[in-house]
C-alpha cells in the first residue's frame, strides 16, 4: 500500500507549525480588532442621563445600549469578506476571499 504522507515530520517540527500557524492567526485577528472602529463616545452621555434613575433602569439602559453596540459590530464584521484562506507558510503568501452578499 502506498503511503499517503510521504513526508515526515518531527514531533517538534509539527508543534513549531502549528506554533506559527497559530501564532500568525492570533496577530491577523488582534490587527482586524485593532482596525474596527467602535465608537464609545455616546456612551459618557447614557451613563451621565440614567444617574437619576433607579439602578433596575440603569442596568436594563446600559445593558440595551451594550447589546446594540455588539449586535452592529457583528454586522459590520458578517458584511465584510470572509478570509477562507489565510496568508500562512502552508498557502505560499496565497490569500483567498470569499466576498459577502450586500443588503
């Protein structure tokens, strides 16, 4: 039978690449987190307008206001393309996009 896996590898030359692999994914995600923008600046001013209200309505308020801000941050992210294919040293600087429909 032919051996499918022709090239062989060492223990610590398969935990090195995965290593980098995983290394390249991790600072490929902190640079999109780092170049979405995600606006706070209203927030001061919700947080300024419940002062008077109860605690119950201060929570929901904030709470509401939280779940907006991530549900628009998940769209925004969804509408963008969708890496299928990161750029890594297994793709040869190869990138591939898989591009989203738009509303």
């Amino acid at each position: 039978m032919p051996d499918l896996f022709p090239l062989k590898a060492s223990k610590a030359q398969i935990d090195a690449a995965v290593q980098a692999f995983y290394d390249a994914q991790l600072q490929h995600a902190r640079e999109e987190i780092e170049a979405s923008a995600f606006d706070w600046s209203d927030l001061a001013q919700i947080f300024l307008k419940v002062r008077a209200e109860s605690e119950t309505s201060q929570v929901l308020v904030v709470a509401s206001y939280l779940e907006d801000q991530v549900t628009r941050l998940i769209k925004r992210q969804l509408l963008m393309p969708i890496p299928l294919l990161q750029r890594s040293a297994f793709s040869a600087g190869l990138v591939l996009y898989q591009t989203s429909a738009t509303d």
